[in-house]
C-alpha cells in the first residue's frame, strides 16, 4: 500500500542525551509535515506567483487560474452542495469564531453542542454570540450520548439555530453519527455545523450526503502546514454585510455610501493566503488518490497495533478502553499516563531522550480529561488558582499519541520501547519544571 511521502521521516537529529536518531512522529492530531508533493506543488506554484485580485499581468493570470482550480478541488474534497460555499482563515479556530458572528444569534437563539468538544469548538458560541448554549451530555469513553440529544431537542425545538459537534474527537478519536444527528434534528430548522479539524485527514467527507450544512477544518492537520482554515458555509450567509470588512470586500466607497463586493468575495477581505490553498487542495488531492478505504484500514491496523502493546506495559494506563477503537469508529488518538510521572515530564523524556512526539496536557479537552482524574469542584479551585499565579504545571493531563497516514508499526514499536524503558529504569537526564510553559526542560 503506497501512500504520499511525509517529509521529515527520515531525517536525522541529536538528541539531549548525544544519540542520534530520526524522529518518530506521533503528534499528528497537533499538525502534520507536508507531503512531499505538496511541497513540490507549493514550490512550483511559487515560480510564476503573482498578485492575485491586486493586479494585472501573466504571473497573476496564472496565479488567478491555479486558485480558482484550487477552491475546486477542495470544495470536491469536502463534497459540498451547490448551495454551499467556501471561505479561507488561518485556522479552523478563526474558521469557527468568523462563522458564529456570521450566525448573528440572539439571546433567543439555543446552540446546541457537547461536551466533548475541542476548546474551539467551545468557547466562540459563548463569546461571540448572544445564544444559550447547552451542552449535551457525553459517556466516561468520550462518546456523545444520543438520548441527552433528543431530550434536549425536544425541549428546545424551534429555538435551536445550531447543532455544533465535533466530526472527531482530537482526545478519545471518538467520531459521532453524524447521519443519526441529522435525523434526530431534522425537525428543526437548525444548521448542522461539524469541527472536521480531526476528521478531514482520517475519513472521507461528503456534506451533501451527510447532510453537514457548514463545516471547518486545518490545512495543518492535513499536511499542508501553510497556515490556513477553510470554512464551508451556506451561500445564503454572504448576502449580509460582512463581519470583517476590509479591502476586497467592497467596490467603492463613496461619501454617503458603500457598494460592496459580490457576496462571493466580501467575505474573504486582504490578500488572500493563495499559498495556503494551493497547498491544501494538493493535499486533499493526494489523500483521495490514496483512497479512504486504504487510509482508514491502514490506520485502525495501526491503532490495534498499538493498543495490543500498550495495554501489556507495567504502570501504563490508557484512559479509553482499547476495545473501543475496534467496537466504534475511531481515529487512531490514545491517550495514556505513566505511574510515577507528570504528563509534561513523560513527554519531555520521550522527546529529549529518544526523539518521540507527542503531546502532553488537557490538549483543549479540559471536560473529559477532568473527569478521568474525578476532579472535584474544591480540587478544580485550588488548580484554576495555581494556574492563574503562573504554575502550569499544576494542572491534571495526559499523553496522546496520535496516528497519521505516514506511521507505521515501527513507530509504535519505538514509543512502546521508549515506555517500557521508562516504566522499569526510570528516565536518563536531568529535568527542572517550567511553570510558565508547563513543560519540562533539560538541566
């Protein structure tokens, strides 16, 4: 099975400890390198840019063109309908923030979300809107509880503008029915918004047939780190007054009045991150060649893998149940902790003295994580209060690792080697806290 090459797979560093080895890459749940061909394409875009809507000339022909046919193939990699449309931020955080002021929701307004979501998914819709927001409730596992959904919309019916609802978890992998939400608020006449930042680089997307109505994701998580987000909206929203005009979104202004752009382009204001579209429809471009049903068996492959020789290791503990990921569908994110060791310190020793990344903390699942370590309200003070005085560290956390296209068993079997080294001999260097960066450094 031959997937796109990942650049930095190969490549060689020393470490804190003086040995010299390649990197093991287990943090893509965080951003992933670029595919080499994506770096190809970015470079040979780059040969003839020119300035795109800001000029005239045959670098900006071209550079117009090959946008144009970018926007294309991503809103193909999406599945949209034609009465969809996409839009371009830095991230699928600013993705989510533009699109909940694009909502205009009043204190009438109900959004319904849960409680697994990440941080980004979380925060805009109390802070950028004027809704109530209610949470639906979750499982101990990270899975979404269906009942608390149909109760809640029960009680809220013609009040709910939004389902909210993450299409992965970036903590447990646990990725929600999104056809069964459709059906339990197909009575409504909410939007059905999916934070597909996980999602988009581990299972196809198909918005039309999955009935998702608006949708975010990153290009960095789908190895096309060159900073961009990508919103997919109902074309119906870009008729109203943009919510962060700016050049290109109007066609003149005059003394007691303004003619704005077409909707297509009002919203999309500055200078475009052409770069950054270019490359992301190159990725979305090689993840379907390489086909889902490939990618997706590849990757649980690879998860169980995992799961089998983690599960074995003294001290370990991994906080969903390893048989889950093969019960329900999964994306391969799993998060662990090791007896005896800070999460930020067992990062820090897989990082500095054998060459693995990971992630370490509540990784913008602050929920779920607190009630895996049953986290009291008094208990949750005295940490909120030691945080606040600059003690990061003072927070609960875990490790996550989690699997992309480019892993493979050698990886784990790496990880799984660096663990039980861990756990028998304890760790090699010498380590003091960083309370700001809640992070363990090298002595």
């Amino acid at each position: 099975m031959k997937f796109p090459k990942v650049l930095g797979t190969n490549k060689k560093i020393k470490l804190e400890n003086g040995k010299v080895t390649s990197v093991t890459l287990l943090n893509n749940g965080a951003t992933t390198p670029p595919f080499k061909e994506t770096m190809d394409e970015v470079n040979d875009f780059l040969s003839t840019y020119g300035a795109f809507h800001r000029g005239a000339g045959p670098y900006a022909e071209i550079t117009y063109q090959k946008v144009c046919q970018s926007v294309k193939d991503i809103g193909e990699f999406l599945g949209i309908r034609k009465d969809q449309s996409l839009l371009f931020t830095h991230n699928t955080s600013s993705a989510i923030n533009l699109f909940a002021r694009m909502l205009n929701l009043q204190k009438e307004d109900v959004v319904l979300t849960s409680d697994i979501e990440h941080t980004s998914n979380n925060l805009p819709w109390s802070y950028n809107t004027k809704a109530k927001v209610i949470y639906i409730k979750s499982f101990i596992d990270g899975g979404l509880d269906y009942g608390d959904l149909e109760k809640q919309v029960l009680r809220y019916k013609s009040k709910i503008r939004l389902v909210t609802i993450t299409g992965a978890s970036n903590m447990s992998g646990y990725i929600p029915d999104l056809k069964k939400i459709s059906k339990i608020i197909k009575f409504t006449t909410a939007f059905l918004f999916v934070d597909g930042a996980q999602l988009a680089p581990h299972q196809e997307i198909d918005m039309k047939k999955q009935k998702i109505d608006a949708l975010a994701f990153s290009a960095h998580k789908l190895y096309a780190p060159f900073g961009i987000g990508v919103l997919a909206v109902p074309t119906q929203l870009l008729k109203q007054v943009p919510v962060d005009p700016g050049g290109g979104s109007v066609d003149m202004i005059s003394e007691n009045s303004i003619v704005w752009a077409p909707d297509n382009a009002k919203h999309q204001t500055g200078t475009w991150n052409v770069t950054g579209i270019v490359a992301t429809a190159k990725s979305c471009t090689l993840l379907k060649e390489a086909g889902w049903d490939n990618i997706i068996s590849h990757e649980i492959k690879l998860t169980k893998y995992a799961l089998d020789k983690l599960q074995k290791i003294n001290k370990l503990k991994l906080f969903v149940e390893p048989k889950l990921f093969l019960d329900q569908n999964r994306i391969g994110a799993i998060v662990f902790s090791l007896k005896g060791y800070h999460h930020a310190l067992l990062s820090s020793v897989l990082e500095n003295e054998y060459g693995i990344e990971t992630r370490a903390g509540t990784i913008c699942n602050h929920k779920l994580v607190r009630r895996w370590f049953n986290i009291s309200n008094k208990e949750q003070k005295i940490i909120d209060k030691k945080i606040e005085q600059g003690d990061r560290l003072a927070s609960y956390g875990v490790v996550r690792l989690s699997i992309g296209i480019h892993n493979t068993k050698s990886d784990i079997d790496r990880l799984v080697m660096a663990l039980v080294n861990i756990s028998k001999r304890g760790h090699e260097l010498r380590y003091r806290a960083n309370k700001k960066e809640e992070a363990y450094d090298v002595k």
